[in-house]
C-alpha cells in the first residue's frame, strides 16, 4: 500500500512537471512566430471629433471632455506576425504615466476602460516593439508613444497654419499637404471616413518611422508594400487626392455626428 502511494505520489510530480514544462513550450512557442527583424512602424494618430463617425454601432463612442487634441490610435511595427501573449502588463506599470497617457492615449469606447485598451496595444503590437531596446517593457513602450505624440505636435502646426475644425469649411488635400510635409516630409498617409451625406472628413494620420524612430522607411520595396497596406490597421480609408476634405469639431453630445445641431464646438 505504501509502494503504491509512493508510486501515485512520484507519477503526479511527473505529470505535473510535464504539464508545467509543457506550458513554458507553448508560451516559447508563441514568443517565438514574431520575427524581431522589422524594419518600420507606424505611428498612428486620431482625431477624435471623426473617429466616432467610422463604427458601425455609434452608441458604443464616446469623447471624454478633457479630450480636445489628436490622440494616440497606436504604435505598430510593421510585418511582425503574432507577437507575444506571455508578456504581461500591469495597471502599477503604467502608473507613473498614467496622467499623459489618459490625455493622449485614451480609449473612446464606452464599454472600454483606459487600461484595457493599453492592455490590448500592448499585447498586440508593444510585446513586438520590445525587441527593440528602447521600447523593450510596458512602460517604456507607451513612453515612446508619448513621446512620439509631443515630438509631432500637429495641433499646434494646423492651427497656426490655419487648418481649423469646421462643419461648412472644406480644405484641399494639397492644402494639408503642404501644412504637414515640413514636419514628416512624404511619410505620413491620411486616412478619411465618408459620413452619411458622402463628405470625406480626415479621421487618421499615420506616420511612418524606422525601427529607431525616425522619420522615413530602411528599404525601398518594403516601404512600397507598407504604404499599400497603411490602412489596414484602420477605422478609414486614404484620403481622395481629388475630392474636398472635412475636419470636423469634436461634439462631446452627439459623437458619431459632429456637425448635427448647436451641440457641436471647435475644439
């Protein structure tokens, strides 16, 4: 009876330590299918007063009033496959950058907390990022969003040229063009939605970087395929060269329809 307690008792310990090296297998496995080779990323910014425009169920939007800039849509290297589940974020991680991330890195889903949606950046696109050094925790991946943010200040560049948020008045994309490229040169793309009465009005603006967070792409055929694809990752589309676009104020009452009614306001 004891040789078979202790029989029972030593295949337990086999079988849990089979089961234990089993699951650091799968969670090397799964490290393991990104590559760490990437070469760009993008840099995605959003404007608040549009972005509600683009989801299919409008109720769920919804704009904090203390958001009144372009925020953060995500920081994404580029052609990384399936980056990392093991790599586990904390709200204490971000703690001490909670106040600039809430502010231009919010989440503008009702249903959707601040940090769950940092969670899922992070999962999807951070634990890729980290290969590189710089970016290589939570905190310092959303530092370098944050201050990728600060560096490309595109509010203050469009309203002291001008380009301001209005429900009647329509601007040229060369017209934005030519505010942006002495700040990102040709590496950014616009990306628009259509609102329902089949405006073109500018929701996103990426901008593409290398690996060492410069302006710009390594490698030539690469950034032919990556301009192609900018869109994906997106709630629009890319702007009509040839078509008038809108820039709509932000309305904290009616999101999904900025310029409907006296609710809406310059933002």
């Amino acid at each position: 009876m004891i040789y078979k307690g202790i029989l029972w008792a030593f295949t337990a310990v086999l079988f849990t330590g089979w089961v234990f090296t089993y699951d650091e297998d799968q969670c090397s496995d799964k490290a393991s299918r990104h590559s760490c080779n990437w070469t760009c990323m993008l840099l995605t910014l959003q404007w608040p007063g549009s972005f509600c425009i683009s989801l299919n169920n409008t109720n769920i939007c919804k704009i904090p009033q203390t958001v009144q800039n372009w925020t953060i849509h995500g920081l994404w290297p580029e052609h990384t496959g399936h980056c990392c589940d093991c790599w586990p974020i904390f709200h204490s991680h971000l703690q001490d950058i909670e106040p600039d991330l809430s502010q231009l890195w919010p989440s503008l889903v009702k249903a959707k907390n601040y940090f769950i949606f940092w969670k899922e950046e992070w999962i999807k696109h951070g634990t890729c990022a980290g290969c590189d050094e710089t970016m290589g925790s939570p905190v310092h991946y959303f530092q370098t969003a944050i201050k990728l943010r600060k560096l490309y200040d595109i509010d203050s560049v469009l309203k002291t040229s001008g380009i301001e948020t209005s429900c009647d008045v329509s601007y040229k994309y060369d017209d934005i063009s030519s505010v942006l490229e002495p700040l990102f040169g040709r590496n950014y793309d616009l990306q628009c939605v259509t609102d329902k009465k089949g405006r073109q009005v500018w929701v996103q603006l990426k901008i593409n970087l290398f690996r060492n967070q410069t302006l710009g792409c390594h490698k030539q055929e690469q950034k032919q395929l990556f301009n192609t694809t900018a869109w994906l990752h997106s709630p629009g589309h890319p702007c009509p060269k040839n078509e008038s676009i809108f820039y709509f104020p932000i309305n904290y009452e009616q999101p999904h329809e900025p310029c409907n009614s006296s609710h809406s306001r310059q933002a």
